[in-house]
C-alpha cells in the first residue's frame, strides 16, 4: 500500500524530527538549523548554551561567570534613554535584554557598548517598566581570552556518487561569530575502492574553499580550514594532503554574510560506483 493512500501519514512523516549526521548517542541533543536533532559537543564538565553551543561553567581564572537578573542602572522617567549594566557583557552577543519580560533586540530597541545600554527613542523605558538582563562576563580575575570553543564534531555519512553529496553539515549560529574570531576546520575522509578517483569539497556558506581530486590508488585524505573573520565575509586558508596525494595549500576569500548563521558542508564524490567516500571525522572550532 503506498503511503500516500494513508491519510495524514505523509504529513506526519515529514513533520517528524530527523537525525542529524552529527547526531552522537549519550550526547546532550540541540536542535540545528535544519530542524535536526543534533549532538551538543564539548568538555564533560561544560555547560550548554541556549544556542546549542558549550563552554566552559561557573567561575575561576579562565571561561565566563554568568549574570542573571541584573538590574541596569538608570532612571525609569519616561525619558532617560542611557543605562548601565553591573558588568561587561562578553561576548556582547550573550546579554538577553528585557523590558517588563519582553526580549528586546540589539540594534533595533538599543544599542550595547561595553557596559553601557542606549535605548532608542521609541523604546525609551516608561514610568514603572522593569529592566532585566542576563549575560556573560570574562571569569573574574582572568587575564587571557576566553577558551576556544567547539562548535561542532562529529563523524559523517558516506557516498558512492559521481556528483557532489553531502556527507556532514555544520550550522554556526548568528550572532556567534564577530570580527577578529578565527574559524579552524579540521577534516579526515575515507576513499574505500581503487576502482575511481575520489573528490572531496568543503564549503564555507556558499563558497567552495576547498576542493581536491586524488587517483584511484587514495586510501586517505585529511586536511584543514583556516578562516579570519573579517568585518564583512572571511578570508580562509585551506590545507589538504592524502596518503599518496600531495601537500596543496590554498588561500581565497569569501563574501557570505555570517551576521545571520553560516553554514560550512562538507562534500564527496567517487568516480565509480563500485567505490565510496567517507567522512571519518570533522571538527570546527571557534577561536575568540
């Protein structure tokens, strides 16, 4: 009986979650960009953020302290606009701003510098309004950068197609990254078969910063990004090699916007179907 003679059983089929290829039993789920149920990655000990991403917890001489319900300062008349918070926000993406329990937004209700809050003027606090803030601030004491950070890691699928597949996907929030942030790529694919050729492509939103052709005789090929977030787009370097396939360096500059979320895809093709790609291993990691 074809499923479409079952009424709603479509429908029902496609509203279902689906597994990520980052999915990893005994991991703490998140769900993608896609709709996916992924696997938080990390430390055993880290905590996870409302936006899928972990990192370091609690306080000491590296990672953040975490403010919750602060109250800026400022008065509440109807027409002072300008506020300040106990701390320093770091990132200034983690404050969560909120005003008689409405969220409101970076940039449209207010603007953040350093610790100070400047509301626009038509959403200038009114006589009785609560203020409330929630953030992150560097570790009391710290003098280093905040800990790099694991966004995604995991093993993906494999394929045995003469075009492009996907094989794994890595979804980095918005707001995460910032300019001065570096991005590093670290990869390892599998080719079983030496019937064909193999081809792996990784791709940074929609630019391809990486892509690689080896013979029939490749068993192993691994490599790595490098991308400098710059102010607009990035600048990626990019580094791959196999177990016969020589070194290749490359360096090439990409336009996508990452303000709204960035996508980075990892991608393999053999010649012969007689043959398969696979991605053993991937891991990207955020460096503040």
């Amino acid at each position: 009986m074809p499923e479409s003679n079952v009424v709603g059983l479509v429908a029902d089929l496609g509203a279902r979650p689906l597994k990520a290829p980052g999915f990893a039993p005994g991991h703490a789920a998140t769900i993608n960009s896609s709709g996916q149920v992924d696997s938080v990655v990390g430390n055993p000990a880290d905590c996870v953020h409302v936006d899928g991403t972990s990192g370091p917890c609690g306080s000491g001489s590296s990672g953040y302290n975490f403010v919750d319900a602060d109250s800026p300062a400022g008065v509440v008349d109807g027409s002072n606009t300008f506020f300040t918070l106990s701390g320093v926000p770091n990132p200034s993406s983690s404050i969560a701003l909120y005003r008689n329990g409405v969220l409101q937004k970076s940039g449209f209700d207010y603007t953040l510098s350093a610790g100070a809050i400047q509301f626009v003027a038509a959403s200038t606090p009114q006589p009785g309004d609560v203020l409330l803030a929630s953030y992150r601030t560097s570790a009391s004491g710290s003098t280093s950068w905040p800990a790099p950070e694991v966004l995604c890691s995991g093993t993906g699928a494999s394929a045995s197609l003469p075009s492009l597949a996907a094989l794994a996907a890595c979804s980095i929030p918005a707001g995460l990254l910032a300019p001065g942030d570096r991005v590093e790529v670290h990869f390892d694919y599998a080719h079983q078969g030496n019937t064909g050729g193999a081809a792996i492509v990784v791709q940074w939103g929609g630019a391809k910063v990486l892509n690689v052709s080896a013979a029939a005789g490749e068993s192993m090929l691994t490599g790595r990004v490098d991308a400098s977030i710059l102010t607009t787009g990035a600048q990626v370097g990019s580094q791959s090699w196999g177990a016969v396939t020589g070194f290749a360096a490359g360096v090439a500059s990409s336009s996508d916007s990452y303000s709204a979320g960035l996508t980075l895809t990892f991608l393999g093709s053999v010649s012969s179907a007689a043959d398969s790609i696979a991605l053993q291993q991937y891991s990207v990691i955020r460096v503040p």
